[in-house]
C-alpha cells in the first residue's frame, strides 16, 4: 500500500515549515508566489492528496482548544508551538481547530468559555493546567468530550496526554550522573503544576537512585505559583556543579543571570533543560535538553478526541504519555569520574 503524503513529507522536502505548505496550498497570506508554485509542484510530484478529495476525505469535526492567558506572551512560547502542531495535524485531517483564551480574572470566576458557552464545538482541548475548580466546573458543564493536553489532573474522568515528564527528568538527570556530575540541584517551583512536580520527582529518583546529595536548598523556586511569572532565581550558597532546569526557558533565564554573577556556562556549571523549545535570541548557548516530541503529541490527542467525538471508544478517560528524547547541545562539562 502506497505511504500517505502529509504537509510534513512535503515541508521536509523543500526545508520548509508544515505551516507554510500548508498555507500555500490553502492559497493564503504569507507566503510567496515563487514559493507557493514549488510546493504545489512538489505535492503534485509526491502525490500529496488534498483534505476533502476523494483519496483522503473524512468527517469533518469541530474542535476547540483553550489555553490561559498566564502560559502566553508577546513572544512565541511552548504552548504557541504546540499549538501550531495541533493546527497542522488537524488539517490534514479536515478538522477545523477554533482558539479560545482564556483570561485569568475569568478562572477565578469560574466563567466558562464562549466556545462552550455558544456550543461551537464538538470536542474541547485544555491545553495547560487550569486550577481545580475551574477544571471541575468545565467538565461538568461542558456537554462533550473533553481531553487535558500537556497535563495530568487526577479525579477527572477525562483523556489526558503528557510528555514523559518523570523519566524525561529522570533521563537527564542521569545524563549528567554520567558525565561526572555529584552535585546537582533542580530549579523548578515544585508546586506551580503538576509538570513541573513530575519533573522534579524524575530529578529526585536520580539522585537518590545514584546516592547523591539530596538538599533542600538545591531546590530552587523560579515562576509565581498563581500567575506564573518568571522569577529571578535565588542561587544556593554552596553551589552545584550542575542545573537540572524543568523547561528550556527556565534554563535560558538561569544562565543570564550565572553570567551575571561571574560564572562560565559549561565551563563552571553546567546547566540542562527540558522541552528542547526556546523562543530565538533569549539564550546565546545551545542548552541540552529532553525534546518533547510535539507533533507526536499532536497526533495523539486529535485521535483520542476525534475518537471521543464519534463515540467509537468508551470508558473512562485514559492518560497517554509521550516519549522524548535527549538533544545534546554546548551547555554540558564532562567532569573527571
């Protein structure tokens, strides 16, 4: 059987994004007509088939995703990309994905969003941790499926995929075991959400599986619980050799501020992180890090909703985790064993 042609093959082909194969295609803004004219030749060539002609047409669904106000900003962040991944995956499958964000003073009056309000929608993704009460009321008001994306909420009845955040943490701690490393700290606010909680109880299993030192005040707080705005990190007195960092973000903010203080990154600490996804310019090294596998994740949830939506699984939610992998970059000394 002939391999079906999706936006990625042809993307990968002329070294281009799936975005803009696919609003080339589309016919829309952004994208040059030079452009536009090598990428339909190239599906031609590669017999890419269009969503909606015969070879390819499916049921079409509405989906909606909701994402709080608190996990965006000016500039491109992890949850914009992931959510451009959802975007592609679900044209290619002739969904349409309609956006929704949602204002925090709206959470803490437990407001339900428009999308579920007007029913413009068969299916609801909340892609980011949402407080308790407010993922209680949505799911029991929500009349239709409804899946966590990128985290896990226990006692909802509901599909939740996640990155492997404990054994992803778990995975580049001991990298840096294995590298030398005895003295290793986590920055991450334990608290925030239950990623970043995984990650740190991945980081924990390491070092006492390895027999390391195992403080207090190696666990350093970087973002506000409520609002999760970064915080300028509280360096321990006694410092590690390492950072083990719970994002990539985190770790870019951390080396700044190491710099500032006179400290050379790798060549005094080494410092990793965690999602391989950093917005261009805030970092001037390469820092290792566990990649998400994003379009995986992509692919994962719109079948689980679509699968939800047309009823042809039932039972109680499910939680499916997703695999990364590590990216080695420049922000790692091997240390003498």
């Amino acid at each position: 059987m002939r391999k079906t042609v999706r936006l990625a093959d042809i993307a990968k082909r002329l070294g281009v994004s799936t975005v803009t194969v696919s609003n080339a295609l589309a016919n829309q803004k952004g994208v040059s007509e030079e452009m536009r004219e090598k990428i339909k030749a190239m599906a031609a060539e590669m017999g890419y088939q269009p969503v909606g002609s015969a070879a390819s047409v499916k049921e079409s669904v509405n989906i909606g995703v909701i994402i709080s106000s608190k996990f965006l900003d000016d500039q491109m962040t992890f949850y914009w990309k992931l959510y451009q991944e959802l975007s592609v995956i679900c044209a290619e499958q002739n969904c349409f994905l309609l956006f929704e964000v949602l204002k925090m003073e709206n959470e803490k009056q437990l407001d339900l969003p428009l999308l579920v309000r007007e029913r413009k929608v068969e299916g609801l993704i909340v892609m980011g941790e949402l407080s308790r009460a407010y993922l209680r009321k949505l799911v029991d008001n929500a009349g239709m499926p409804v899946l966590f994306m990128d985290f896990y909420a226990g006692g909802f009845d509901v599909d939740c995929v996640i990155s492997d955040n404990f054994y992803g943490m778990h995975t580049m701690t001991r990298y840096l075991v294995k590298r030398g490393h005895k003295k290793i700290a986590y920055v991450g606010s334990v608290y925030a959400n239950s990623s970043i909680t995984d990650r740190y109880f991945g980081y924990l299993k390491a070092v006492r599986q390895y027999g390391l030192p195992d403080r207090a005040d190696w666990v350093l707080e970087d973002r506000e619980k409520e609002t999760f705005q970064m915080l300028e990190i509280a360096l321990p007195e006694e410092m590690p050799t390492a950072f083990v960092c719970n994002c990539d973000l985190t770790a870019s903010g951390l080396i700044r501020q190491l710099k500032a203080k006179g400290y050379r990154v790798p060549e005094d600490v080494s410092v990793v992180g965690y999602d391989n996804f950093l917005f261009a310019g805030l970092c001037d090294i390469g820092i290792t890090s566990y990649g998400v596998d994003m379009p995986e994740m992509a692919r994962v949830t719109l079948k689980q909703m679509r699968d939800r939506i047309r009823k042809t699984v039932a039972g109680p939610g499910r939680l499916y985790t997703v695999s990364g992998r590590i990216v080695e970059k420049d922000s790692v000394k091997v240390l003498e064993r």
